[in-house]
C-alpha cells in the first residue's frame, strides 16, 4: 500500500523532501503559504514594472550563491531536468570577490585561481599589499586559529566550539582594529549576526572551508545561476514534482497541527477561503524555526519533550534581505562579489546581468534597464550614514536611499567613479520587509536562524518522538551546521531516510555527505592530527595541534 506524506511548507526543504520521496513511491502532497514556490530561495516579480506586454523586473529575497563546499543541493540540482541537460548546468562561476571600503579602491581578491601572470600578480598584492591594515601578526594569528579548527577532532568542535563565540575563539580582542573588522567582522556578512554571538562550532569549519576554497587553484570557490532563481532553477524544479505526481498547492495556510495520544493526527489548512483537515500517514514539517516554535502544542511537548528546544530557537533570528537597483547602464563592478567591509549595514552585492548571458533585461520592465545590482543587507540593527537610524526603523524609501550611498561611498574612492545617481533607473526591496507596523519599525516575514553559542544542544533531529512527524529544516541538525539551502536539503534526505527506517522501506536511502572536510590534495593528512586531539579531547585535555605519535 502505498503511504501518504504531507509536507507542509514549500521552500527548498519541503521541495527537496518531496523530491526524495516522489522518486520513491510515496503519494506527497505540499503545503505552502506563500504565492510563489521556493521560500527563502525564491525569486518575485517587481509587480507591476512590465508595460507594453513585458515580464515585471525579476527580484530576489536575497541574491542565490552556490559554495564550492555545498554537495547535497548541488545533487538535488544534477537531478532536476532543465531544457537538454540539468537546472545544474544553470550554474555559473564567479571570478573574483572584492573588497570595498570607504577609504581605498576596490581591493580584488581571486575566487578561481587560475595559472596566468595577472592572476599571479593579483595574488601577490592580496598578500603583501591589501591596503586594509592588517599586519604581518593579524594575518599569522587567523591562520593559526583556522589550523586549530582544522586540526580539532569533530567531538571538540561540537562539544567545546559550540559554547565559544568566535569572537573569543580568535582572541579578536588582542588583535589591531583590521583584523577585528574583516576576520570578526565577517561573520556578520556570513551569518548575518556579530562575531560575539555567532557560535564557533559553526562559524570555524565555514570560515576554514571557504578560505581553503578560495586558494585552492582550478575551480571557483562559488558559483551563481545563470538567470532569475524561479525561471532557472524553481519552477523547472516544481514542474519535475507535479510531473512526477506531487501535489503542490500554493497560497494554502497551514492552521494548526494537531496530536493525539502521541500521534499527529491531521493538519488544518486554509487554501481558498475553504478551512480543510490533511490527513497522511507521515507529515514533515518545513517550516522555518519561528513558525514552527508556533505549531508546537502541549500534546506534542508531551509526546516529545526536545521538542521545547525548537521553541528556544525562536528568538536566535537576524535579518538577512535583498534590495535590488536596475540600472540604465549595466555597471558590472567586478565579476562576482562585492563585500562593503565598511558599510555599517554589512552590504553584499553582485553585477546580474554579467552572469544572466541569455536574458535579454529588455524584454522586462519598461524596455530600457540593462543592469540589475542585487544587494543583500546583513546588518539592519546599526544606524546609517544618511538618516542615523538602523534599517529597522527606515522606511522603504531611506533604506534604498541608505544602501545606495553606502555603495557609492564605498566604490567610488579616490578619484574612481564607479556607481553614479544618474545610472538608477527603479528598485526592489524584498516584499518580505513589511512596512505597516504602527511603531514605524519595519517587520520580516522570513528572518534567518543564526547559530548563537549553546543552540546546538536545542537544535533537534530530523525525527521526533511522534512516530509519524518529522522535521525538514536548517535549524535541524545537519552535517551543514548553517542556516543555508544547503542545511535545507540536508534536513530534508535526513527527514526522508528517517521515513524510510520507520517504514521498513526497501528504497535506497538519500545520501547524506560530509561537510568541511579540509581536503588539502587528495592524501588525508589531517586525519592523524584528529586522532591525536580526540585522545587529547577524551581526557579533558585542550587543543595543542600536534601530530598523532609526536
């Protein structure tokens, strides 16, 4: 007999659960609030921006970037069909990852390395004359404490990092003002919260991962889509599903989710103005933390006390959201990442339509933008440079105003005019930023879960106690450890493979890889260095980074 699963939220992991199991004989049906399907990863038109027949401007939550070091969403993409080939071969790389400050030109640092003279000569600046005030001792002391996540066993990383911030953990404090502002700073681009907060558990094996990315020759270390997320990846996504037989309903409200005597029972869904009871043998939920802390009943706290740990993850949310300028000149800045290290609202953007070779920006909007800067805004709880007040407290308007003066401060320095007024054609703020709170602070539909120091104990499974519900998000514990799409998909194959063992099923379960694992060649040369700490580790005995036998 065929089961029934009900997944209810339709972001990447509630699509990439559904992937899984469709593909495995289940009957599924999706349930999302929303719209327009993708969550977090989705792109939104500008609506009403189209005239004379044209497409709306594309937006985007936030702009989408694909690390070197992610594997299980890249897998989902290998298998989703796109024209004569994969949404894989969507992906294109990015070259470079700049630096920009109020002070000095943009400072390009090489995200593929290649073996060329001017890539040599770049990397040799990068080293011995970055412009950004770093000594000689900076650079060595973040050396050595990426060596030190390297080289700690996976226990102490989990059990001792958690309840360090990294703050602490790269004695920042000790370090010159460089070296507190771009390797403790980072974190607040990375994770969207400050270096004293963010755990280093998570922060550690990132920050090692994509600095050992960035230098290694050959491939890049990220990687963009080639075009607006729902036309190159999203609905060709959703169109496999429903073609495969997946239910997916938009627009439809999860109520309430309903458990009795141990067991979830049916879940209440809005959908058209009609209030109706879904009932499946399996349900996974997808939600984001701070709805599902909502869901969470006494009946289900009885049946499954850790549950009370999804709760204590409600308030460990940021902001993390994208504003989007089109451009009456395509101003494509660098090719890839621009990092404003000194923008009190930790900016982030990329040059689109660089990396969109077959959308043509003139069959959008009013025929005559030909550049889309996306940008996405980190840090909303620090005052601006324009108005002095935190993006939180700014209206729509001031904070379109607030990033393009950052930008420009940033960009155009000593004598470089890079980004001009008179470029600016229109722009989009994510429509999850919500504007009609009566204090005048603006609201966000969809924060970002930030893995403060301790959460990981709260931090459940993708399996409950309740024998037929499961979890499916990027609070969930993952190998990711990081509030990504990445986490997503993984919390989605743990939710499916913990589906199948409860099933008894027969069918291949997802596979689940290894994250940061510090490949320096192809020889596992860390791994005595692991052993060696875990015996250190297992005795009470601190990290000292020496070798198994020395």
């Amino acid at each position: 007999m065929v089961k029934k699963v009900a997944i209810l939220g339709g972001g990447v992991a509630g699509m990439s659960a559904a992937h899984e199991l469709i593909t495995r004989g289940y009957e599924v049906s999706v349930y999302e609030f929303k719209t327009i399907p993708g969550g977090k990863a989705r792109s939104m038109p500008y609506v009403g921006s189209g005239t004379d027949g044209r497409r709306d401007l594309p937006g985007e939550h936030g702009f989408r970037l694909f690390p070197r070091f992610y594997r299980h969403v890249i897998d989902t993409l290998q298998h989703i069909p796109y024209e004569n080939g994969t949404v894989y071969d969507n992906l294109m790389e990015v070259t470079r990852l700049d630096i920009a400050t109020f002070t000095a030109p943009l400072l390009p640092l090489l995200a593929k390395i290649e073996f060329s003279l001017d890539n040599f000569l770049v990397v040799i600046r990068d080293l011995f004359d970055n412009n950004l005030g770093l000594t000689m001792d900076d650079m060595e002391q973040y050396g050595r404490k990426l060596w030190q996540v390297m080289t700690s066993c996976e226990e102490r990383i989990r059990e001792e990092y958690n309840l360090i911030d990294w703050w602490t953990f790269i004695e920042a404090e000790q370090q010159s003002p460089a070296f507190q502002k771009i390797f403790a700073g980072f974190t607040k681009t990375l994770v969207a919260c400050q270096s004293k907060i963010a755990n280093t558990q998570t922060v550690g094996p990132v920050a090692t991962q994509m600095t050992l990315d960035i230098t290694t020759p050959g491939t890049s270390f990220v990687r963009l889509l080639n075009g607006p997320t729902n036309d190159k990846w999203v609905n060709p996504w959703l169109s496999f599903l429903t073609e495969k037989g997946v239910d997916y309903h938009l627009a439809a409200k999860v109520e309430s989710i309903e458990c009795v005597d141990g067991v979830i029972r049916s879940a209440k869904v809005t959908e058209n103005g009609q209030t109706f009871d879904v009932e499946a043998d399996y349900y996974i939920a997808a939600f984001p933390v701070e709805v599902m802390g909502k869901f969470i009943t006494g009946a289900m706290l009885e049946a499954d006390p850790t549950l009370a740990g999804v709760q204590k993850l409600v308030d460990s949310v940021a902001w993390m959201n994208g504003i989007q300028y089109y451009l009456k000149e395509d101003v494509t800045i660098t090719h890839g990442h621009v990092i404003y290290l000194d923008a009190p609202w930790s900016l982030t953007s990329v040059s689109q339509k660089q990396f969109w070779p077959d959308v043509h920006l003139s069959e959008y909007g009013d025929g005559t933008v030909k550049g889309v800067l996306s940008v996405d805004i980190s840090d909303w709880d620090t005052p601006g440079i324009l108005y002095g007040k935190p993006a939180t407290h700014c209206t729509a308007e001031e904070i379109k105003e607030e990033v393009w003066a950052q930008m420009k401060k940033s960009l155009n320095v000593d004598g470089a005019v890079i980004l001009e007024d008179e470029v600016l054609h229109s722009w989009f703020l994510d429509t999850d930023i919500q504007f009609d709170n009566p204090d005048h602070a603006c609201t966000n539909m969809e924060p970002l879960l930030i893995n403060r120091v301790g959460t990981w104990d709260y931090r459940p499974e993708a399996y409950t106690a309740i024998p037929n519900l499961f979890l499916a998000a990027d609070y969930v514990r993952t190998n990711t450890n990081l509030a990504t799409m990445e986490g997503a998909n993984e919390a989605a194959r743990r939710a499916v493979n913990a589906i199948l063992e409860r099933d008894g099923s027969k069918e291949k379960p997802c596979k689940i890889w290894e994250m940061y694992t510090f490949e320096l060649g192809h020889l596992d040369i860390l791994k005595p260095y692991h052993i060696h700490d875990k015996h250190r580790f297992e005795k009470g005995l601190p990290w000292d980074g020496k070798i198994l036998g020395w």
